[in-house]
C-alpha cells in the first residue's frame, strides 16, 4: 500500500488519487505538474529525523519513507545521494559571505543531481511491473536513466536526446546500453516527441515535470542539506534553472521538512538562468503567471538550462516567490568564468550549468537580493567532465612545450607571472 494521499496540481489545486493519474492534471495540461502529497500528520507522529539519518539504508533510500514507495519495494541498486556538502571559506570570503557551501550533485553515479529522479522513478517503475522507461533530456537526465536502467535488469531506457548535446553525455547513454534516439532537434521538440510517443506506445515516460516523481527524487538533495548542517538552515540556497523542476524540488524537500517540524524555516531559493535562456526570470519580472508562458528560443553553453518553455514552470515560479527569493540571469562569459573560479578556490569541478549557479550568486549579491553577512549552500548539479569542450574555452589555449629542461623551467616562469 503506498503512502500517498493525494495528487495535487501546482496550478489549479486540483487533487487526485496517485491510481487515477500517471502525468500531469487534466483540467491544466502540460503546465499542471502534480505534487505528491503525504498523511503528514502520521509521518509526524511516526518519525524522528535523526532515527532517519542514522538508518542503514544507503542515499536517497534513507528517506524512503517519505517517498513514494510502498514499504517493501525494490529500488535500484546503484548508490544515489549521500553526496558531500562542502564548507567553501575561501570562497566565502572571496565573497564577502559569512559561510558558503557547495553540495557537490557531481557525485552520484553518472555524476549529475538528475540520478536521484531517475532513480525514483525507476523504483516507481518497478513498482507498478512497468519495463520501458523512455525520457527526452539535454543530457543528464538521460544519462541518469540510461544507467540506473543498466544497474536494474528488469528495466529499459529509450532516450530523446538533441544531436547538439556534449559529446561526454552521449558517449555516457552508450555505453550505459540505451536505446538513444540522437533528434536533429532542440530539447523542447524532443520533450514533446517523447511525450506523445510514451502515451502511444505505453511507455512509462520520465520527462521532467510531466512525470510527478521525478520532484520527489530531486527533494532528497534538500533532506540531505539540512541533515548534513544540523537542521540549521542557511539563509538562501542558490541553484541553476532550466525546466525548473530541481529548484522546484528543493523547495518541496524544505517544506516538507518544515510542515514535519524538523526544521524552523525554509531557505530563500534563488534561482539562476542563462541570459540565453531566461524565460522564468523574464516572467517573474513581468508578472506573467505559468499558464500564460509562451516558448521562445533558447540558446546558451549551459546545455542543461537550455530551456524555451520550461516544463515545471509553475513549480519554480512558486518556489522563488513562496520563500521570498529572487531571480537572476547571467551571461554565458560568466558562466564559463565561474568554472575555473569554482574549481581553484574550492576544488569542485563543475559543468557549464552547475558553475552558473556561482555567477548567480555574485550577481544575486551585486542585486542586493543576498545580504554580504548571510549564509548560502550552493548547489553544484553536475560534474564538469560532462562538458570538457566547455572547460577547455573557459581557461584558454596553453602551447605544448619542448621536452627540454630549459624550456619547461621558461615555461613555468611565464605562467607564474
Ligand atoms: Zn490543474
């Protein structure tokens, strides 16, 4: 018997039982993605955080049970979560914050945030004997499920990728053994194609936001960051976005820990967009609600916020203004700027989107929208091995040297100055 109350739109507030209802609310279409909601006063009553954390259960599986799983259910085998949160003093101070930490997603196992939803959403797949699990992605949500089907035989992964995509991500969904469907598309056409697609062939489709336990997977970063600070929360949290369902799933994790009482207050979220690709940025300044959002181009070296028509919209919208954050957008030359800015003061590696979040914070900072005394956890959502063409552009061109003595000590010397 699964724990779940109720499906409720984020939109119209529509609810629904999780067996009447696969994706997203009818009465919205697409843009109503569905919160999974939970007897919370039972789970109050039966739960104690620190009982949760000490558990045996490895990653995201040590919050199973606030997940939507029944309680003797498999999930995969791979190892999801438990990812590091770093103290970053230098960076800190670079900064002028009273504390910064990163929470490195580059950890997991193909190296991205996006395992924790495929993760859940295969265990869901499992759960209801379902073979075929198909998602269109810019890249990491796809390499996500393309492993954790690979770690779970029962399972198949059939992938809508564009053709643009970083070569590391496609090579990730080969060898990982998926079927990949490499479209001469954009992310956005993909999505849709995927969609329509899964619905006729009954495939259980994994595309962000349509699918409403992709959310529930993304939610355990937040469990683990007020886990790992002692349940003391930082004053915001700032994270990149693109469909808007990590920033949304953030926000769900906080609120469930609050509603639980096992934390006082929720994180401001601010949330970071690529200047190229900053659809909900554009509409919070203009006051235009999620319905009303119309696709436009999108075009930005974070291919993994690449997006026209963000697909949790409504999710994000409502995280940023519910916990009194802030948008911001920043220009690609920022973004690269900040991959070897993060990397040398804190030894993170970070991929193109994952390094916007740091160009966010400076200029949620330059905006006044974070105060210089305050505390932040940034969140680091993917591995900079994903994009190395990115990194390369980001330090610039270095000449090979002669291998003479002489030369390499010339050389050194002008590197140094
Ligand atoms: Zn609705």
């Amino acid at each position: 018997m699964s724990n779940i109350r109720e499906l409720r739109c984020v939109l119209c507030g529509g609810s629904y039982l999780p067996e009447a209802l696969e994706y997203v609310c009818p009465d919205c279409g697409e843009v109503g993605t569905l919160d999974v909601l939970y007897d919370y006063g039972r789970l109050r009553a039966q739960l104690d955080r620190d009982g949760l954390v000490a558990c045996t259960a490895e990653g995201m599986w040590r919050w199973r049970d606030l997940l939507p799983l029944e309680a003797e259910a498999r999930v995969p085998p791979l190892q999801v979560g438990d990812t590091p949160l770093l103290a970053a003093p230098r960076l800190a101070r670079e900064l002028g914050l009273r504390a910064l930490w990163l929470k490195d997603e580059g950890r997991n196992p193909t190296a991205s945030l996006k395992d924790r939803a495929s993760a859940m959403v295969a265990a869901r797949a499992l759960q209801c004997g379902r073979k075929v699990l198909a998602t269109a992605s810019t890249g990491n949500a796809a390499a996500a499920l393309a492993g954790v089907c690979a770690a779970t035989p029962e399972l198949d992964a059939i992938i809508f990728v564009p053709a643009s995509a970083p070569v590391a991500k496609i090579a990730q969904l080969l060898v990982y053994g998926a079927r990949v469907l490499l479209l001469d598309a954009s992310y956005d056409e993909a999505f849709d194609l995927c969609f329509r697609i899964s619905l006729e062939e009954d495939w259980y489709c994994r595309n962000t936001g349509i699918n409403p336990y992709t959310t529930e997977g993304k939610k355990t970063a937040a469990f683990e960051i007020a886990a790992q600070l002692g349940w003391e929360m930082p004053d915001a949290a700032v994270v990149s976005v693109g469909d808007g369902s990590i920033i949304g799933g953030l926000h769900k994790g906080f609120r469930e820990l609050r509603t639980l009482g096992w934390i006082e207050r929720e994180p401001r979220l601010i949330g970071v967009q690529a200047e190229g690709s900053s659809a909900l940025v554009q509409a919070a300044r203009q006051g235009i609600g999620a319905a009303a959002m119309r696709a436009q181009p999108a075009s930005t070296i974070a291919d993994s916020i690449s997006a026209g028509l963000p697909r949790d919209r409504a999710r994000a919208l409502r995280a940023v203004e519910r916990t009194y954050g802030a948008w911001v957008s920043v220009p690609d030359e920022a973004i690269l700027a900040a991959i070897p800015r993060l990397a040398q003061a804190s030894g993170v590696f970070a991929e193109p989107a994952a390094a916007a979040a740091l160009a966010g914070l400076e200029e949620a900072i330059a905006r006044g929208h974070l105060s210089r005394d305050g505390s932040v956890v940034l969140l680091v959502t993917g591995n900079g091995l994903k994009d190395v063409a990115a990194a390369r552009r980001s330090v610039g061109a270095v000449l090979p040297v002669a291998p003479d003595p002489a030369v390499i000590r010339m050389a050194l010397r002008e590197r140094v100055a």
